[in-house]
C-alpha cells in the first residue's frame, strides 16, 4: 500500500546533493511500478531489478509482499535487491516479505521503519547496508541467513525492543556502531570471523549482560562497549594489543577484567566509569595509560602499575574514592604531558603508593608523584617489605614475582599483600 511521504521532500533534496556531488549508485529513481511496488532496472541485459522508492511522494505501508520476479512491457525481471532508500521512514509498515531472488539490502533501505516488528533476511542475501535498519524501534526479531557476509554501520542502531541477534559464522565484517543503542538487546554472539570490533558496534547496549569474543579478535576499536550498563563480564583475546578510548567506558556492572599479556596501550576514558570495578590487571608490556583511564572506578581498591610503563596521561584516577593502594613496579617514575596532571581530583593524602626499593627518593621529588603523603619502598625481589605481618590479617591481593595481579593462586612463587600492609612469598605446589 502507498501513501503520501511527509519525508519526501527531505529525500529529494538529499539525493539532489548526491547528484550534484557526483556520486554514482545513490540515486534509483522507478522505472516502472507494478501492483504499488516501485522498481529501478539494475541491469537490462540480465533483466534484474530492486524494489526502490516513488517520485510521486508516496511511501509503503501495511503488509508489503515482494515478489521474485516482476512483469514489465513484455519483459520477467529477477527482483534482486532491495535498493537505498527504497522503504525509508515507512513507518506504517508493518511487515514485509523479501523474496530469495534478492541478495543485498542496501543503505538505509528500511530506515525508520517504526511499526515494523519481525523481519526473514532470505538466503542469498550477502550484505546488510549501512542504516539499513536503523530506528526501526518496534523491531523485536530479525533473521538473518548463513549467506551474508558484512554488516554495515549502523545497520541495526536504534533498534530499541530488539532483544538479540544471532550472527551467522559467515559473518566477516561488522560496521561501526552495527547495534548501538539497542537498549533491549540482551544476547548477541560474534562470529568466529570476525578479526576486528569496529567503533562503538555495542555502544549503549545497556541490557547487554556478557558476551564472548572470538579468540581470533586482534582489534577492538573505540567505544566498543561503551555505556553497556549491564554487562558484567567480558573476555579479552590474547591477540589484542590496545584497550582503545573509551571502550568500556561506563561499563558501571562490570566487576573484573583481564588484559592480555600483549597489549601495550591503554587508551583515554577505556574503564572510566566502571564504579563496579573491583580489579584489573595492568600486564607487564604496557607502556601507556591514557586521560581518566580510570575515571571514577569507585569500588577500584588497588592496582599494580607495571615496570614496563613509561606514562600516564591526565586524571587517570579521578573519583576512585576507594583506591588506597598503588603499586609502581617501574623503578623510574612514568613520566606525564607536562600540562597534565595526572592525579587530578584524587586523594593523594589517604592512598599509600608502593615503589621498588632505592625508589623512593626519585618518587619524592619528581613533580605529581611526590603529592603521595605515604610513600613505601618495597623489595619486589626478597619481598623485604616494611611492614609487620600480623596474625588475624586478610588476603587482600596477589600477585606474581613480575607484580602481575592474580585472580587465583598459580604454581610456583605468589605474592600475597594483607589487609594490614603486610606481604610475604608463598610457594604454590
């Protein structure tokens, strides 16, 4: 069924643009229409078409069936693309049949779509355009075959009832921001594939609780997970070398997390606003932590900073009100951006930092680090701390002999730090 399109006139100036711009394969004026269904002949010496949009200012609605091949002067054409812009801001649509015929869905084809609620993806169908299904807000479930390959980005942003979605292994690429704001989405997997996370693919997913990423992972991009308020734990493949900016930003139910041994970075804002975190791991490699790293990671008690790191950027602990101990393994104070300071809005009177032994002057007199009123020089070699180990103490933190925090003991030496300052060498058989 067709309709008068109040964004009619809003699309035409757009692709007027388009054209003024030069840019081939956005504009699918209809060639033809048949029985409300609008169609722009892709190629004439295979006879195929895609459904598109009315120039007349019309839009589809209700129950939309497309057929597999179409009639037209003579002529059965093969219906095998649903084409940019065909159905977008069609928000009485409720429903729409995609025939087998098609293989790609492309930018912002259903975009706005509103009242559609379910949509079969057919196979064949290899792509998923970028905003293809964006702001469909009444979508609750979407299938989609074995046959694609790329998601777009954006494709499914703003589809705030849908609950989740299941990838197909044959998936190899997710555009950026793929399922961003998908408040309701609870449970997606990612395929085995998949080499990189693009750019805030998950980002404000707040009813996301876990999700495993695949181990052939190298790359997660920025703001990956950002503001997934309900996820409570995440897995990071070895093969990741940075924590980008702001990927788990506001994360606020995340309580632990691992970084793998070979990442060397971590960037602005990655764990701000993590008030659940109770540990994190800072692996022996990493040379750099960026801006508010840790910004306001409330519930954050310690944390091990490693020999290998170099700097530290601005605020990295800002509003972590309950860290009270710092450990700096580097015998050397990491250095900073001289217009930084990287202790802003951070109570350097109540938090006791912990560096290697013949280290303590250095960290004294070197501008920032010599804020810290409690400064204490640990042999990381002998473990000769000075402290006195009292009986009805605590184990609070563990750690290997290169000051890597532990979550469980592991065979061989451990250091165990208690409640009351204290440490001491434990074997572990």
């Amino acid at each position: 069924m067709l309709m008068k399109n109040p964004a009619f006139l809003k699309r035409a100036l757009l692709l007027t643009v388009v054209a003024c711009a030069s840019l081939s394969g956005w504009a699918y004026d209809p060639d033809f229409e048949v029985d409300g269904i609008y169609y722009y002949i892709s190629n004439h010496s295979r006879n195929t078409v895609g459904v598109t949009y009315g120039t007349d200012g019309t839009y589809y609605s209700g129950d939309v069936v497309i057929p597999e091949t179409v009639e037209h002067e003579g002529t059965t054409y093969t219906v095998t693309g649903i084409l940019t812009d065909a159905f977008i801001w069609c928000d009485s649509l409720t429903s729409v049949s995609i025939p087998n015929t098609v293989t790609s869905i492309s930018l912002m084809a259903f975009e706005g779509c509103e009242s559609l609620t379910s949509v079969t993806i057919p196979e064949g169908v290899r792509s998923i355009g970028q905003w293809a299904f964006s702001c469909c807000y009444s979508l609750t479930e979407v299938s989609l075959p074995g046959s694609l390959t790329t998601i777009g980005n954006r494709a499914f942003s703003c589809c705030y009832s849908l609950p989740e979605v299941a990838i197909p292994e044959s998936v190899t690429s997710i555009g950026s921001e793929a399922f961003s704001d998908c408040y309701a989405l609870t449970s997606v997997n990612i395929p085995d594939g998949i080499a990189k996370i693009e750019k805030g693919v998950f980002w404000g997913c707040s009813s996301l609780k876990e999700i495993t990423i695949p181990e052939g992972v190298d790359s997660i991009g920025e703001l990956a997970f950002c503001d997934c308020t309900s996820l409570v734990s995440v897995n990071i493949p070895d093969g990741v070398t940075e924590i980008a900016d702001a990927v788990f930003s506001g994360c606020s139910s995340l309580s632990e997390i691992t970084i793998p041994e070979g990442v060397t970075s971590i960037g602005d804002g990655a764990f701000s606003h993590c008030s659940s975190l109770l540990s994190v791991n800072i692996p022996e490699g990493v040379t750099s932590i960026g801006n508010s790293a840790f910004w306001e990671c409330s519930s954050l008690s310690e944390i091990t900073l490693p020999e290998s790191l170099s700097y530290i950027g601005n605020a990295i602990f800002a509003d972590c009100s309950n860290l009270t101990k710092i450990t700096s393994l580097n015998p050397t104070p990491p250095g900073y951006y001289v217009l930084f300071y990287p202790f802003e809005y951070f109570d350097t009177e109540n938090c006791v930092l912990y560096v290697p032994l013949g280290s303590k002057e250095s960290y004294s007199t070197t501008r920032y680090w010599e804020d810290f009123y409690n400064i204490v020089e640990v042999d990381f070699g002998s473990l000769e701390e000075i402290a006195v180990d009292h009986a009805d103490a605590t184990e609070v933190a563990r750690y290997d002999l290169n000051g890597r925090m532990l979550s469980e003991p592991q065979p061989g030496v451990n250091i165990v730090r208690y409640s009351d300052g204290s440490a001491k060498k434990i074997v572990v058989k």
